[in-house]
C-alpha cells in the first residue's frame, strides 16, 4: 500500500469513528422543534405530545418554538436554512406538499431542503362555526353560505395552510368565495370563533373535538370518507353532497437537508417508540386520531408521502387558479 493511500485509509477511518462517536453522543444539549403555526393550535398540540416522550426517550429536552406565518412556509423555511446537526428539527403537516404550488416563489423546495424523519399522525378536519350561526345542519349551512358570502368570513391560517385548503375547496364546490381572514396558526382563530368574531372554519379535530363536545362551536362535517368515532353524529362531506372534499392532515418530522443519517436514524427510532406509547394514542384517539403506524413514522414512509401529496395537490391547487403571490 502507498503511504498516500495508507494516509487516505486512515483519514477515513478517523471521519468514520467521529461520525459513530457523534451519533452515539447525540444528542447532547436541547433540541428545538420548529411548529410553523401559533401555540395552543393543532400542529402546535401534536409537536407538544411528541416532544414530551421524544425528549423521555433521548434524555434531552425537545423545545418547541413557534414560528407562525405565511401558512408555514416561514417556520419550515427557517429549519430549511438551520444547521443540520440534529439540534433543529420541524414539525409540519400537508402544508409541506401544497406550498410548492402555491408559492410559486417558495425560497426552498421541500423535496430537497429536508430529511425525512417519519409521519407523525393523520388527522381528521372538521367544518366548524360560532356556536350562534343559524343553520342547523350541512345542507342548510351551504344554502346559508351561499345567500350571505359577501358578509360571512372564514378563517384559516394563512395560505398554505391545511384550513385554507380545505376552505378552498368548500369555496370551489359551493362555487361561492367568502371572505377569508388569515392568522398565524388556528389556535388564535378558535379564540375569534369562540368569541364570535369570525363565523366559520375548516380545522383539525386536534383543535376543535374539545369545543365541540362542550358545545361552545357548532360543527358541521367531518372531511373524512367515513363518520368517526368521537363524533358518530356528525355527518361527512359526502354524505352532506360535497363528495370532493375530502382533506386529512397528515403531519411529518423533518431535519435540515444534510444532518447525518445516524442522527436522523435516532430521531427516527425515537419518534417511532413515542408513537408506540400507549398514552400518545389515548390522547390522540380522544383529539379524534390515532398515530401513525410504525411502518410510515421513518424517512421512507414520509418521503413516499410528501412525493404523493405534492402530485396530487398540485393539479387540484392550479385548477383552483389560488396561488400566494
Ligand atoms: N390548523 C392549522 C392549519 O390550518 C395550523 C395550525 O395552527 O396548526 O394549517
């Protein structure tokens, strides 16, 4: 062997073991969650709920920090350009495939600015509304809509956003557009519709199962195919005549583009022995969702579904002709 190559093998000896040693530390100090919407709403919860066991699992506290605004393209644009050394993590939902379409001059591309670190959870949507709006039920509440849009609001949180998809789509089937109030995130927009400040809005059952269960909102939908299991009442979209509808957010763990495979490896694991507690899918079956399974809470799982998302949002988003800039 020549000494050049001798040198090189022990070069890379050294960067192997110091990759191992790295991951094998890690993590050493805080890790921050970036949320891309307000505290107190849905994406928001579901960061919170992981993080507690992530942070059991990994012996380090996760934070989570909230970096709301332009529908979570600023938070995930934030991580986007963070430091990939496993110490910032993102916790986004299907915004991640819908704003590539919908900014068409999005400062990062989601398919390359990221690791993938698993699916998180899929969450049901619900049409909600100030709990003194008059119509009684689905069909009434379209008929009611239809007569009123130029006065009626809907709020969502910011375009981008899973509410602002899916009232895109309510808008696009009633053939009517409303007035649209965006907020950084859905937990300030619930405090407007608790208070009666805003009429109505499309959002997770993360965020609304409590308020409606305590009839402080009314609800009138659910954007699944099927009726669920906290809310046997209440009817589906299709079932109310809007069979095109139908919208879950699923939620994703994203690293920056380039954080070592082990690190992501451990998130991975991590994310996976937090879904599997039986406490985590108590409190997400109350919120009207469960985990997701262990097969899709790892890099490939997600990466398959954001590819899958992106092609089928994207034809949906351009015949919506709604884009951001
Ligand atoms: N539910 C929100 C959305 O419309 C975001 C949030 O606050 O979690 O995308």
């Amino acid at each position: 062997m020549t000494l050049t190559k001798t040198l090189a093998g022990l070069a890379a000896g050294t960067l192997l073991s110091t990759t191992a040693a790295f991951a094998q530390a890690y993590p050493e100090r805080q890790i921050t969650m970036v949320v891309p919407f307000s505290a107190g709403g849905p994406t928001d919860t579901v960061g919170r709920l992981i993080a507690e066991r992530m942070s059991a699992d990994l012996g380090q506290q996760i934070i989570v920090e909230n970096v709301g605004g332009a529908g979570g393209t600023l938070g995930a644009g934030q991580v986007a350009g963070a430091e990939a050394d496993g110490y910032t993590i993102l916790l986004h939902h299907i915004g991640m495939a819908t704003s590539p379409t919908l900014y068409r001059n999005l400062a990062f591309n989601p398919l390359e600015a990221f690791e993938y670190v698993g699916l998180v959870t899929e969450v049901p949507m619900t049409i909600v509304a100030r709990k003194d709006l008059e119509p009684t039920d689905f069909p009434g509440l379209v008929a009611y809509v239809k007569e009123n849009a130029d006065t009626i609001t809907m709020a969502n949180a910011g375009i981008g956003a899973a509410s602002h998809l899916c009232g895109m789509l309510f808008m696009q089937a009633l053939d009517a557009p409303i007035v649209t109030v965006p907020y950084k995130g859905t937990g300030p927009a619930m405090t407007e519709l608790l208070g009666g400040q805003i009429d109505l809005m499309c959002d997770q059952t993360t965020n609304t199962t409590e308020q409606i269960k305590g009839g402080t909102i009314k609800a009138y939908a659910v954007t699944t195919p099927a009726r669920l299991a906290v809310f046997p009442d209440l009817p589906t979209v299709s079932e109310g005549g809007m069979p095109g509808m139908e919208v879950s957010v699923w939620h994703g763990l994203y690293a920056p583009k380039g954080t070592p495979a082990d690190v992501v490896e451990r998130l991975s694991a991590s994310l996976q022995s937090a879904l599997a507690d039986p406490g985590i899918a108590e409190k997400l079956g109350e919120l009207g969702t469960a985990p997701s399974p262990a097969a899709d809470a790892t890099p490939a799982g997600l990466k398959a579904k954001l590819e899958a998302e992106i092609a089928r949002w994207k034809p949906v988003i351009e015949t919506a002709g709604v884009y951001a800039d």
